[in-house]
C-alpha cells in the first residue's frame, strides 16, 4: 500500500481523511465522477472515507485503491464480506443507515455527488457538525425562511478534492 | 395516565405512535404550533415520541402530556436526568445525533416543525425508510436533477396530526 | 392501560424503570420466573423496559403486560412489527445487539435471569455504567485478579424485584 | 506506511484485523503485554483494531505503531483529537461504550488483555458472535448451569498473536 506519511516520519493520523457520499443507485456518469475524485484523493495522499457499498461508494474506492490510496468502508451490514472490492479496511457496525453519522464524524470534509434521502441524512448531519460539505450535483435546499444550504458547490472532481483538502479545520 | 388503547381491550401498540421533530433554538411562534401538535395528538390517544431535549420537543411533549397523552422522549444524552420534565419514558442512547434514526424509526409517521440541520437529518431517514413526513413550515429540497421532496405540507397544528394519523401505514 | 403515576398527579417518569434481560432461548423453568417477575413489576407500578423480542424478554412481557402494566421493547430489528405481542411501546433500533447498551442505560436497575452471551454483554455494560444488577441464576465471573462480579443474587421474582427497586438510585 | 498486502498485489482486505481490548487503568505489567502484542500483530502483517483511547489500546497501538503496522482507533468520543497519538486511522462513533460492538464486529478475532466491564461486554459481544477470543490474564465466567466461557487462554504475546491469526475464519 503506498500511502505516505503527509510529513516524512509523521504519523498517518496527518493525511486529510475525506468522506466521499453518495446513492449506490447513481447513473453513469455520476459515477465517472466519483471514480475521479476517488483517484484525485489518493494523488493527493487523503484516505478515502465512505459506507463501503456499491455505486458511488464503489466507484470512489475504486478509483482511490487503483491509484494505490487507502480506503475505510464504514458497513451497514453485520458482515465485512459485504465491503466493495476496493475497501482497504471495513469497519462493521451492523447499525444500518445508523451508521451514515459515523461516516459523517470520521472525516475532516464531505464530498457528496448527487444522491439520495441516506446522502441527505449525511449533508444534514455534516453540516449539523459543521464540517465542511463540498457538493458536485447534489442536493439543493432551504428553510421556508430561506437561509441558505452552505454547501460549497463545485462542477468537477478536481475542483471538489481541492476544495474539500482546503476547507478542513 | 389517562393513554386509553385505541380498540377496548386491546394493545396499547395499536395506538399510533407519531414523531414530533424540530429544533431546540425555535421561535416562539413554532413552540406554540408544536405544543398545539401535541395536544392534538393527546387528544387523538396517538402516542408522542420525539428527541426529549428542549425547543420544539419540550413544546410538544407539554402539550401532549398536559392533555393526558404519553411521550416517549429519545434521548442523545447518558442521563434521564437531561429528558425534558414531560417525557413520560424516557429512552437513553448515550449516542448523540446518532440517535435521530431511532426516533423516525420508532413512528409511524413524522410530523416536522421548522427545523435545524439536525431535523433535516430526520427527514431524510423518514423519506429514505418510507415512513410519512408532514412538514409545518419545514424545510425545502430538491435534487438538481429536479424531483419533489415528498413532504406533505400542511398550514396548522390540526391537520398536522390529521394528515398524519391517515397516512401511517 | 392502569399504570398510575407513583404519586398523584405527578409525572409518569418518577414511576420506576426496571430492565429484565435474559435470552430467547431460554428453558421453562427460567421462562416462569420471568413471568413472575412482569407480574410483580406491574404490581409494584414500575415499567418494564425489555429487549422487545421472545424467550426471557417475552415471558416478562407477557407477566407485566396482563398485570395492567406498560412494557418498552427497545428492539434490535428495523421493524415495529417483531415485537412480542405484549410489547406496549416499541422503540426500533435497527443495530442488531448494538441496542443493548440502550436496553441497560435506559434502567434504573437491571434484573438478569439466566441468560446467553447477549446477557452477559448486557450485564457487564450495567456495572460499568453502575447501575445495579440483580441475578437470578444467571453469569457467574471474576477477573483472574479475582473481584467479585457485584451482582446481587436472589432466590425468587419477588426478591429481585424488590432487590431492584431499592437499589436504583 | 509500511503495511504490505498479505499477497502481493493483492487488497490490503486480506491483511488480518484483529481486536485488542482492554482497560484504560490497566496495571504496568499489562501494558506491557499489550505493547508486545501490538508489536507481534506488526510483524505478523496484522491490522490492529482498538478502541483508541488510553491504558491497554494505547500501549497497543504504541507497540504496533512503532514496529510499522497500521492502527485503527474506534472512538467512542466526537472527535478524532482525542484518539491516542499511535492511531493512524481514527474512526469516530460519538457513540459512548456504544461503540464497544463495533471494536469487535469488525475483528476477525480478538485479544483481551486483563480488563474492566467494558473489555467483559467486547468479550461477550465476541462469543455471541462467534468471533475468536483469545485471553491473556483476563475474565473467567460461567453461567450457573456451568458451561465454559469458550474463550482461549494463552500465556504471552506471541501465543496470543498465533492463536488469532489461527483461529480467525
């Protein structure tokens, strides 16, 4: 595995560790995205964090893995049989859509392409947080008094590693 | 306890259990539409469940208790102790925000006043696990791919647990 | 439903919250004194919190719920519906065993009859949280340093009830 | 990172993960244990899995970190700050000694060293899931009825790291 040390003999713990959010339901092209950013995190030495299933959970581990970054799925299921092939470390917790938190917690900032209700739930709670959401295609919304979403929208994967490594605390 | 099972006889898990979302830091005027809610819901022999902290969940809890209703209150915290002083049971996790998935599941359907990041994270599971949400000046959403957000919008208190009561499964 | 609060007038949640867990599983003689003991936790008017599914969890329910008293069934799966039918109030976790620690936080005192590898998690979590244990034949345990395990053992329904009542805090 | 693939080529998921529990306010001579099979698990290729806080973790990790392996700190807290400096990937629960299940769940087997209630509920969560257990100075138990507790008792570091990478599935 050729993740580096972010410092030279430095621990682990200082690479940038990035949530990568969206449905496993995702068209084509959503995916091809996420397989960039997936690629563009592990060049940029960041661990990859996401809930370990299909679509674009797959399709980032898969480009992070193939560009030898590391990747952390954060399973629903009771199993780590269940992880996509790409997965480097599967955390089981056996809490379903529970666990969409603790992918949330775990990371220094959020990239969400498109999505469904369960990425909805993981914006939510990132913002709730306050870390940082970076959002290429993905949800819009507002409160009837209008407040804004405070997502940093941006058109692709290049812009949102970028975005994302920058905007953690 | 004045909680009557809804058919003579029978189980008290025949009553409806309805959620009550909404943040703690709520304006006056959606405190008194949530207290309202829970009146209604009291009155409706329906069982209140919600986060059983403070705002829009004490509000409710007042109002559904102080009409003879049962409140089941779902606590983030590892203390009964921090529950508001309505909750008649309360639950506790000791998981923090993690517990806003065990308070939609536990309903049959959602009622959501205003709201913070926090009750949008309750939405979302609500829509993603199938089960009813009727908002009451809640938040609006869309994906940029344009689909509705499924929310059943409604103008007050009475309609809230009306629309709420026909729409559990 | 009978139960009345502990004093008149006052609230529900100054009732007692005792928690009984033991596995499904279970012989015979070991489901009765389950049984017994959800009789008299309702004839005492304190509430029954419980794992919600069968065996030791079902025959307390059971006792408790034709006593005229209010059961909680904290489940493990994602759907109200696998309750046992003496359940008054489930709460839907969907974590699978990770609902224990909830079963045991959410009680003031924790009465073990017999009981698997569930149990015993659900005892172990009680003494850490120090909340008191009452045994009845259930897990025997010292470190190899050898302390005692802190459980109060007893003979019957009758005194683990009344054993618990007195310890909670 | 000097973690290699167990096959060459292959995904870091064929490493084995395996648990090592046990208390914050673990005595010298158990540290030290701890930190030997820490190192052991290193040399052995092993991804260590924690809590990853203090006492037993800590010196762990330590043990593991120092001889190049990789460390995965499961955190019960709500921020990765508090994860003891060996950990390289922290995974954050906020979730309390809730996340005692998930340590072990994503364990193919599990080391305990000595142990408070907490490292008693891992244990118990190990054997009702059918995950390996490997003792070293830690819990005896039986249940009443007088079943053994199933867990493998070894006398040092080395013979605990053996037997879990034996014993995993």
């Amino acid at each position: 595995m050729s993740v580096r040390p972010a410092t030279s003999g430095g621990p682990l713990a200082e690479n940038a560790r990035i949530a990568v959010i969206g449905e496993r339901g995702a068209p084509h092209d959503l995916l091809l995205l996420a397989e960039e950013v997936g690629t563009e995190l592990a060049r940029r030495n960041a661990i990859l964090i996401c809930g370990g299933m299909g679509g674009v959970m797959e399709a980032a581990s898969r480009g992070c893995r193939n560009a030898g970054g590391l990747v952390v799925g954060i399973l629903p299921t009771e199993s780590a049989q269940d992880a996509n092939p790409y997965v480097s470390i599967p955390v089981v917790t056996g809490m379903g859509e529970g666990r969409n938190i603790i992918v949330v917690r775990s990371a220094q900032a959020v990239i969400a392409i498109g999505g469904s209700y369960g990425t909805l739930s993981e914006i939510a709670f990132a913002l709730r947080l306050e870390i940082p959401v970076i959002g290429l295609r993905t949800w819009v919304f507002s409160r009837e008094r209008g407040e804004s979403d405070r997502i940093v929208r941006v058109a692709d994967a290049k812009a949102a590693v970028e975005r994302a490594l920058s905007a953690r605390g």
